[in-house]
C-alpha cells in the first residue's frame, strides 16, 4: 500500500519541481494522465488488447508505452501526438480523450516534468491510490490559471454538497448528472459518498476542461463505455447535450460565475415559458437553477453553489426567486463561509431544491464558522465543528437559536419573497457587561496613573529648568 505521505510528496513534486502548468492546453496534466494508464496496463501484463479492456478497459500498444515514446520524444516532441493518436485508434470509445492538434507538446522547451514522471513507478498504485495522486494535483495546480478552475468547489464544499445529498438518497440505485462537469471531481466525490449503487452522468462546455474530466474518470475506474455514453459536451443552459427529456435523482452544480447569452428566443422554452421572464444576461444563476429543475426527477434533490446575491436580488431575479418559492420547490438556505468556493473572497449559500413540495424552508446560518485557509488566502474552511453542525441541523431539519430556522411562505410573502438570512434568523448577541469586575479594572487603571504621575513629578523636580517647571506644572494641572 503506497501510503498517503509518499503521494503527496510525488504531488509535490510533480507541482514544484517540474512544468506542471497549464499554459501549453492541459499538456502536462496529459502526460501525468498518460503515465498513470500506461504504468497500470504495465502493472496486469494483458496477454492482448482483449484482456486489457476487460481489466482496465483501454489498451496502450507496447511501443507506445510511456518510457518508449518518452525515449523518442527526447530529440522530437510529436513523437508525442503520434503516441496519442495511437492511443485514440486503439480506443475508439476514449478517442477525444486527448487533443488531435498535439501543437503545444512542440512547444515545451522544458522537460523536467517528462524526466521526472520517467524515474517514477506508478505500477503499484491502486486505483485508489493513483485516484488519490490525481485529486491532490487538481486541488492544488491551479493557482496561477484560477479563471480554468473557479467553477470547480474545493475539497471541503465537494464533501459537505455530497455529504447532504447523501442524506436524501431513499433508492438502491441512484442517477447523478453535473451540468457543470469540470474536471469531475464533484461527481467522483458524490460516487465515494454513496452507498447506493450510481450511474454517473456530466455535461462541460469546455472541450479542454471536458477532456480532463474524462480522463480523471478513467484514472478513477470509471469504465469507457460510461464515460463515452454519459459525459457529453455541450451547452446546458440551451439542452445541447443530454435528452431534454431525460430526468435525474441527483444533481449536484457548481455554477461559474458568469454572464450568459440571454436569447428571448428561450422564453418559448418550457424552462422559462411559464416564468415569463429570464435572468439577466450579467446573472446566470438563475438559468442553471431552471435548467436543473427541469431534468430532477419527481422525488429528487438538487445542490446549487450560488453567490448569496440570488437570495435578494430585485427585478427578473426577483420574479424567478418567488415563483420558485410559490412552486415549494426551495428546500433549505444555507449561508457558507466568505471564500468558500476557489479564489473568491465572496459570499456563497449552498441552496437545497426538490420537485417535492416542501411546506417550511430551513435557514442554516454557517457563515460564521469558517477558519482561513493558509494557502489560499481568499478562501476560508469550515472548522470541523461547523461542517458536522451543518450535517446535523439539515438532516434533523433542526431549530438552533441564532443558527437556523424553519420558516413558512406566509413569512417569507411578508418579506416580499427576499430570502436574505438577517431577516429569518437574528445573529446579534448582546455582549453581557460584568459591571463590577469592570469598575474593578478602571479603579486599579487610575491608581497606576496616580503612581505614574508622582514618579514622573518627583523624576522633573531633580532638573531645575524653565521646561523642567513647565512639565510639573502640565501634569499637576492633568490631576
């Protein structure tokens, strides 16, 4: 067993000693990729590409095996793009899991990222624990490319969006689908957490940002057929992906924080027909809220990330806020620590959706009880306490003085549909004043100036000077 030290330490430096960056179109989260696959296949011996699909479900031909193409690509670098295209004819069911026009790999005048993935021996990692190396290189490669990686919720969110959902899952088999796909870690945490026995689904607009989740699918175990039959690329606020009829029990997102092209032709889609309005063309919240509602199942549950603006934003915001409340399709508000999605130091509310009717909404007010992360220092944590508090209340659907509520929609017509938490839940505490311990303190405070002042007269006494005088005078007159 490759223990947990020792794969952060190859994360480490991989991150720190070599080019692992993604300025060269995600080629060296590629070449770690290729290494991973290539040293498992090396791990099982197939006889034939028949025995390697059935165990590992791809096959790597032995000349393209990652030392070799590594030894030719050293005095020319498409050696690489041969080895990918390689790799794309003998899986056809994994053939855009790398990029067709290899350019950037002809660019990279650095090669300390190769040479040292060469030295390293992943033939005894685990699918876990390759799984592991993999998570620990996306949670942390992306400082310096933020805008690539802002929809994806770090480990902590992913765990806590998971952890809730869970809590709601009443079948046997249960069907999850992320309309917002990144590079797959929220649905791969999701299958972790589960009990159930899940069929995962994801759709990504991004064509790079789409294949790095296919291949940390396949780093994961997840079988090529279902990465090739139900990771799709496409637009999900225009149903450009999956069936626009199809329906999930679980949906989990992480919207980004963007415009979106607000198209009036879209208000004679169902999805916003009977609305009669859409969201701003500089808020797209509310459309991935409307889109995900449409394809949640009867008796499913849908987790959205959103900024804390959704809550009580005016105008068409408004308009979707408050059918969406008269529809009883809002669950719960729960208020997340300033900074809890990556590099951001906004305010987020992770925002709990059923088709199911639900008669009293659930405020939880976490927002206080996030601790700085040291990295990253726009981002805070949840302290372990206020992670398992969140758990706790939302599965009890719980009432804690100055914590969370339960709150009717006759209270929340009264506030004009405005889910803004102040107005459910009173953070304010009044700070309990110990008079006399204070008057104590104030008294002992008085005699060290008294103290002060006659050291300080009898210290000017000794010099006999006009200033000396004046001094004295001063701090008699201060008494």
């Amino acid at each position: 067993m490759i223990s947990k030290e020792k794969i952060d330490q190859i994360s480490k430096d991989i991150l720190e000693n070599s080019s692992f960056t993604f300025e060269n179109g995600s080629t060296a989260f590629e070449l770690v990729a290729y290494k991973i696959l290539s040293d498992r296949q090396k791990a099982i011996k197939p006889a034939d590409e028949t025995e390697s699909k059935d165990k590992i479900g791809y096959y790597i031909e032995p000349n393209y095996l990652f030392e070799k193409v590594a030894q030719r690509a050293r005095t020319n670098s498409e050696k690489w793009y041969e080895a990918f295209q390689r790799f794309a004819v003998t899986n056809p069911l994994l053939s855009d899991i790398f990029i067709s026009e290899y350019t950037p790999l002809g660019e990279i005048k650095d090669k300390s990222l190769e040479d040292y993935l060469t030295t390293c021996d992943f033939t005894r990692f685990s699918v876990t624990e390759s799984s592991l190396l993999i998570d620990e290189l996306l949670e942390n490669c992306f400082s310096d490319h933020k805008m690539m990686y802002l929809c994806d919720a770090p480990k902590q969110m992913r765990e806590l969006i998971a952890d809730i959902l869970n809590i709601e899952v009443k079948k046997e088999k249960v069907s999850i689908f992320d309309p917002v796909a990144m590079s797959g870690s929220l649905l791969l945490t999701l299958k972790e957490k589960f009990p159930s026995n899940v069929e995962l689904y994801g759709e990504e607009l991004s064509s790079d940002i789409f294949r790095l989740s296919k291949m940390n699918m396949l780093i994961h175990g997840i079988d090529a057929q279902t990465i090739h039959d139900n990771f799709v690329r496409g637009d999900f606020l225009k149903d450009e992906g999956l069936d626009a009829n199809s329906k999930f029990d679980i949906i989990p997102m992480t919207p980004p924080f963007a415009s979106w092209d607000a198209d009036p032709e879209l208000l004679n889609d169902p999805c916003f027909s009977e609305i009669g309005v859409l969201p701003p063309k500089s808020k797209v919240d509310y459309a991935y809220v409307l889109r995900g509602l449409q394809h949640l199942s009867e008796d499913g549950t849908m987790a959205v990330m959103l900024p804390t603006g959704v809550l009580f934003r005016s105008a068409a915001e408004g308009e979707i806020r408050k059918y969406l409340l008269e529809k009883q399709n809002i669950h719960a508000v729960i208020s997340l620590p300033q900074g809890a999605r990556n590099f951001t130091a906004i305010y987020t509310v992770l925002l709990i959706f059923k088709k199911k009717k639900t008669d009293k909404i659930l405020f939880i007010d976490a927002s206080r009880d996030g601790v700085k992360n040291a990295t990253r220092l726009k981002q805070n944590f949840l302290t372990e306490e206020g992670f398992a508090k969140i758990l706790h209340t939302y599965r009890n659907r719980e009432e804690v003085d100055r914590y969370s509520r339960l709150v009717s929609l006759d209270e929340i017509r009264k506030n004009d549909y405005n889910l803004n938490i102040p107005r459910y839940i009173d953070t304010f505490s009044e700070k309990k004043i110990d008079v006399e311990a204070t008057m104590s303190s104030l008294s002992a405070k008085q005699k060290a100036i008294e103290t002060s002042k006659k050291e300080m007269i009898e210290l000017l006494n000794k010099f006999d000077t006009p200033e000396a005088r004046q001094a004295i005078k001063a701090v008699s007159i201060s008494e």
